[in-house]
C-alpha cells in the first residue's frame, strides 16, 4: 500500500508541474488563470492558480 500511495503522489507532482511549466515565454506570462487537473473526479481535484506576481 506504501508503494501505490507514493507512486500516486509522484505522479501528481509530475502532473502539477507539467501544468505549470511552458516552452513559449510569451504565452508564459499570459497563463495566469485557474489550471484545473482531474476535473471530473472531485475528492482527487487539484486547482492550480498561478500568481503573476510570485511567478
């Protein structure tokens, strides 16, 4: 049970972070609304708001 817990958590990271990060600079600093991971399943929903200020 360890194992699947910390393979579930990794795999969330990976998912945050690929929300988050963006090849194009421009579009970079335009990216500044809600990001919303796992939308249909609410007790494993992730909402994502990026601060322009704090980047």
């Amino acid at each position: 049970m360890q194992s699947f817990e910390k393979l579930y958590i990794e795999n969330t990271l990976l998912r945050v972070s690929g929300a988050l990060f963006c090849h194009n600079p421009k579009r970079a600093a335009s990216r500044t609304g809600l990001i919303v991971l796992n939308a249909d399943l609410p007790e494993k929903r992730i909402i994502i708001r990026p601060d322009p200020e704090y980047g």
